[in-house]
C-alpha cells in the first residue's frame, strides 16, 4: 500500500490505483496524511475543511467523513482497517509500512544534497532527477485551502523548484550545459521573478559560446524586476554579468574542472 500526494491525490495497491470522488473526504485524508504519525484535532480537521465559517453540525460531519475513508482505505489495501486509530482529542494516521511518495521524494533531495556537497555530480544529478520524476502534478490542487494543506503546497512547490535548480546545477557541472538552455528558458518565462533560473541560463548561454544571448537575458531579467517589484537584480546576477561582459574566464574554470 503506497500514498501518492505529489499530484492528484491517490493511494496505490497490487498494481491498482484509487482515488476518492468526493472533495471533502479528500481533503480529510490529506489533512491526516500530512500529519501521519500525530494526532489531528477535530478542530484542526474542521478548520481544514472549512476554514472560519465551519457548518452548525461540523463535528458530525467529521465523523462521516472519516467513516467513509476508512471504508475507502480498507479497499485500497488497508485490510485490517487500522490505518486510522480515533484518538480522545481526533484522529491519527498510522503508515506502519505503507509507501509514502513524500518521504521518497525527501530523502532523495537529502541524498543528492549530501552528493552534491561531497562533488559527486553525477550520482546528486541522479538523486535529483529521481526527486523530480515523483512529482505528478499540482499538489492538492483545488483543496488546500486550509492553512496546513496551503503550507504544505507551498512547500511542495518550492522543493520541486529547488530539485530543478539543483538538477540544473549539476549538468552544468558536469559540462551538460546545452542540455538545459530549452528548460531554462522555459522557467524563465513561467517563473519570471525568481532570479536563479535566469542566472543558470545566463551562465549555460556562455558557456555554449552565446555571450551576447546571455547578456539578452540580463536585459529581461533587469526589465522585469523594475516593472514588477521596482527593483535590480540580485547582486548575484549582478555580478555574473559583468563576469560575462568581461569574458571573465573565471566562469570556464567550473565546466574545466
């Protein structure tokens, strides 16, 4: 028995995969997975589910909705039925043994972190890579709306961006650096005020001998950042263009070693 939350939310078993229908139950199993292994308030459920304008009979509601998703974890592979235990104060969800995509994509992260620190590109780009590849979808996409669901988005998309960086960072250090100029652009243009993504590209530009491309998009990012924030460049990305002004061979040494 797997949980899947890095995308539509799912739970998989023999091969099979299940999903629920209805948003609110959902939203309840998502809020207890998240916080697997502790004790989830009914409080903490109702907040999840309807934030500060909570219905008169939301306790009762609760309670069939963890009913129903008992019923439904028993037949997505939970044959004794005790992945939910109601504690005095609510409910908690006990794994003892079932997969969880979350924890696989954190320890991979971990792994090509350590990789990375100790300079072995190849195998942290692996690990990466790995990381990225669990990552289905939007995660909790038209539930979050709770602030522990919210939270937790926002920490999945932020994990999945710096997993792009990182695995950005290590081709470039094994000197793939074309292989990411299509991906790079891309990023740009959907994340247009996070200053990395053109700093990567600026650099992968350069270094496949496209200085005055890499310079174009300094441009971009300097005009972005004015018209929306009313601000300059990093001085990282500062300084990296007058590297590449200069021709600074500074910016060789890397893709040399």
């Amino acid at each position: 028995m797997r949980y899947e939350l890095l995308g539509p939310l799912r739970v998989r078993h023999a091969e099979q995969s299940h999903s629920l229908s209805a948003p609110k139950v959902e939203t309840t199993l998502a809020t207890l997975l998240i916080g697997s292994g502790r004790v989830i308030t009914k409080e903490q459920l109702v907040t999840e589910l309807w934030g500060d304008r909570p219905p008169r009979r939301a306790s009762a509601a609760v309670h069939v909705y963890i009913s129903q998703l008992r019923k439904f974890l028993v037949g997505a592979g939970d044959t004794g039925g005790r992945a939910i235990v109601t504690r005095p104060l609510g409910y908690e969800l006990r794994l003892e043994g079932a997969g969880w995509d979350v924890d696989d994509f954190k320890e991979a992260m971990r792994r090509g972190r350590d990789l990375r620190a100790a300079g072995r590109h190849e195998g942290a780009l692996e690990s990466f890579e790995r990381a990225l590849a669990l990552m289905r979808g939007p995660v909790l996409e038209g539930i979050a709306e709770g602030p522990a669901l919210t939270s937790f988005a926002t920490w999945a998309e932020e994990e999945r961006l710096q997993g792009l960086e990182l695995s950005v960072e290590a081709r470039t250090a094994l000197g793939r650096h074309r292989e990411v100029i299509g991906l790079l652009s891309t990023l740009t243009a959907q994340y247009p005020l996070r200053e990395s993504f053109y700093r990567q590209l600026m650099l992968v530009l350069y270094r496949s001998e496209r200085q005055a491309e890499a310079l174009q998009v300094y441009r971009s990012a300097q005009r972005v950042l004015r018209a929306e924030l009313g601000l300059e460049p990093h001085r990282s990305l500062r300084r990296l263009h007058q590297a590449i002004l200069a021709s600074d061979r500074v910016l060789d040494l890397p893709a040399a070693s």
